[in-house]
C-alpha cells in the first residue's frame, strides 16, 4: 500500500519522528481503525510530510512533500495537499479539495476554519488566519465558513473573523482572483467574481452575482449588492445598490450593469423596466418631485413598473443602504447613463 510504504520507508531512514510507524501514533483516518493495515490503498502522503498523529484523514487523501498537517486537523476524501502548502490549527477541508504549493489553511489560535467540498487553495494564499483587527483580543474564539465550488487563487488572503459573535463567511461557486484581501467578518454570497487585487476591508457584504474589475478597495461595512459591476481602479465608501454599475475614486453609479443583466439571463423586458426605474430615480428632470425617497416612492406606485419584481428589489435594496448603522449609496450624476 502506497501510505503504508511511505510511512515505512520514513522510519527506516530516520525520518520525521511525527510519522512514525509506532503502533497508536499513524495519524487517524476516517472510517478507519487505527492500524497501519487499514490505511487506505489510494492514499499516499511523501516521506517528508509532517502528519501528527491525532489528524484524521479521509479515503484518497494525497499529502505532497514538505506538508505539515495539524493536531486537530480533519481532511475529508479525495483531498490533495501539493507540496509545501500547510493545514492548521482546528481545520476542516471538505471532500475533493485542493491545496496548492505553499498555501496556509487554518491557523493555530481559538476558532475554527471550515472549508467545504471541490474548492481549490491557490499558490501561497492564506486562508483562516487571525485578522488584522486591532480590536482583536488574543484568545477570542474567530471563525471562518466557506462553502464549496470555489477558486481562490494565488496569493490571496482572507482571515477570519474579529470576535467570537462574528464570522467571515465565503458562498459557493465564487471565483476569487489573484492578490485579492478578504478581511474580518465579510460576508460574501455566490457565485462572484473578484478581479486580481480587489480588496475588502472588514463587514464588506457581497450578495451574489456581482463582478470586480482588478484593483478595486472596498471601506469596512460598505454592501455590494447582486448583478453589480465595480469598474477597474474603483474607490467603493457607499454601498452600490443591486444591478448598478459604478466606477471612479470615490465611486459613483454611471447606469446600470446592463451586460451583467444579460449575461444572467434578465429578459429585454426586464431590463427596459429597470431603466425606465433607474432614469426617474436618479435622472429626473422635474425638481418637483423632492428627494430620492419621494422618487423611490413615485417608482413603486407606478403600476407599470410594479410588475417587474425586479424593480422592486431594487428600489429596497437602495432603501436598505440608508437604514441605520449604513452608509447611504454612491453618489450619483443626473448625466450618467445606463
């Protein structure tokens, strides 16, 4: 058996002491005894792997060379650890996962990392390490949740939460690119994708949907809200309501993300009545209608309009910015067009 003939060619040659072939210290597996006879043939871990016996391991788990897996470590099936890459602290990687060269999972503080099932962990990326918030107390107990079908490539970070009654928590489906930072207590959606070097600082919120161009920074508690596009270079320090397009330093909304609309499959229909919702909003000619909230309301009560509940989702995503503890929506210009 191919684990059974690494950890025993690791002890006849005077290797890591971890790994060692003792009866009661081969690290655990899952479904398993813990006999050296009951490793699984289709699991292999290299000789210079660090496993420690108490980490529990699933059926099909490959761990590369110069890996190091933690005390309290949990790898479910069909995991691959490339070389170099490292899972610690009170870790969990879902089945199908891969870790690539010189990434971190996990880190040896109270907390937990969870990762779910078919994610890959790019080269060197960092992921469930302590914050950077400087409120953080050492010994909090932080967490970080992420679900399964993502891409989180190289180099990127995202930390866990800053206090025990938060959590970063990562959807599904989310393609996170290159250099990308995803601080403390995020919550990001599904099915996203962040551009190389987009950059979120703490309680950003990201619905599902949405789209960065490449060196975008988001202020701590702003909303991205679905279907929206934040042009290249974009400050973000207001939330960007649903369906809106919004570029510049600081942002500000230029119309709405009509070539998102279509890729997701809003109908011409649809998209009209967004529009026509979006020009009596924020490009209206009669100063007689009063602030955003009477042209909000003028929205709603169109009966032609009404039918669209896709405008009605946005009008309430642009209520819910100025709810308290928000931070209002980017500014607008009744020159920008969609």
């Amino acid at each position: 058996m191919l684990a059974s003939r690494a950890l025993r060619a690791l002890s006849v040659s005077g290797g890591l002491s971890s790994l060692s072939v003792r009866r009661g210290v081969l690290p655990r597996w899952l479904h398993r005894d813990y006999s050296e006879k009951r490793v699984e043939e289709s699991s292999f871990i290299h000789p210079t792997a660090v496993v420690h016996p108490d980490a529990i391991l699933g059926q099909g788990v490959s761990i590369g060379p110069f890996c190091t897996v933690g005390s309290a470590v949990k790898i479910r099936n069909a995991c691959q650890l490339h070389a170099g890459s490292h899972i610690m602290g009170n870790t969990e990687l879902g089945e199908h996962c891969t870790v690539l060269n010189g990434a971190i999972v996990g880190a040896d503080i109270p907390g937990r990392t969870i990762i779910g099932n078919d994610n890959v962990i790019g080269h060197h990326a960092v992921v469930g390490v302590k914050c950077q918030d400087l409120k953080y107390k050492p010994g909090d107990v932080c967490f970080l949740y992420v679900g399964s079908n993502n891409d989180i490539r190289e180099y990127s970070s995202i930390h866990r939460s800053s206090k025990s009654s938060e959590s970063t928590v990562i959807g599904n489906n989310n393609l996170i690119m290159g250099s990308c930072h995803i601080a403390h207590d995020c919550k990001i959606g599904n099915s996203n994708i962040f551009a190389n070097n987009t950059l979120l600082a703490g309680h950003v919120m990201v619905e599902d949907y949405a789209h960065t161009a490449g060196a975008i920074v988001v202020h701590q508690f702003c909303h991205i809200g679905s279907y929206a596009f934040v042009g290249g270079g974009s400050v973000i320090t207001q939330d960007v309501p649903k369906y809106m397009l919004v570029s510049g330093d600081r942002a500000e909304l230029r119309g709405l993300n009509l070539e998102g609309l279509r890729r997701h499959g809003f109908s011409s229909m649809e998209v009209r009545g967004m529009r026509r919702a979006y020009q009596k909003i924020f490009m209206s000619s009669d100063m007689s209608l009063g602030g955003l909230e009477d042209r909000l309301a003028e929205v709603e009560q169109d009966k032609d309009l009404a039918e669209f509940p896709a405008v009605s989702s946005m009008v309430q995503s642009i209520r819910s910015s100025f709810q308290q503890r928000r931070r209002g929506i980017c500014k607008f210009r009744n020159w920008s067009g969609s």
